[in-house]
C-alpha cells in the first residue's frame, strides 16, 4: 500500500529558488479586481 502522508524535507538555503508567481504554459493570473469591489476584501 503506498504511503500518501506528507513529508518533512530540509534543504540547504542555497537550493532554494525563487517564486516566480507563474507555471510555465498557462495563462497570466486571470483575476480582475474591480475598483468598486476592492472594499469587500
């Protein structure tokens, strides 16, 4: 049976890479915030 708990990993700072916000082949953030709306948050 396979074990789907997450697991713990540590790495070096120095692997660490930064986030770039955006996957490779699919489109830009596709929320809009209306200025009128911008109060509900």
């Amino acid at each position: 049976m396979k074990d789907n708990t997450p697991h713990d990993t540590e790495l070096p700072i120095a692997q660490l890479e930064e986030n770039k916000g955006q996957l490779e082949g699919l489109p830009a953030n596709p929320r809009n915030i209306q200025p009128d709306k911008i109060w509900k948050m």
